[in-house]
C-alpha cells in the first residue's frame, strides 16, 4: 500500500511540475523528498 501511494505522490509531484509550481510547495504537498523530486524534471 506504502508503494501505492508513494507512486501516487510521484504522478501528483510530476502534474505539478507541469503546471509550473514551485520544488518546495511540491515537496508540502507529496511528502517526497527532495532529491527524489528533482530527479522528476
């Protein structure tokens, strides 16, 4: 389930990425760390 939903919060960091939001505001909102995140762009 862990899995499930950490995946979840990489499709939600990458939408917003796409939108154009801010790293930090992405990382309050998915709970990922940030080297993960910047892996993403």
């Amino acid at each position: 389930m862990e899995k499930g939903m950490e995946k979840r919060n990489i499709e939600i960091a990458k939408q917003m990425f796409l939108d154009g939001e801010n790293i930090d505001k992405i990382i309050k909102y998915t709970g990922l760390p940030r080297e993960n995140i910047e892996r993403l762009r």
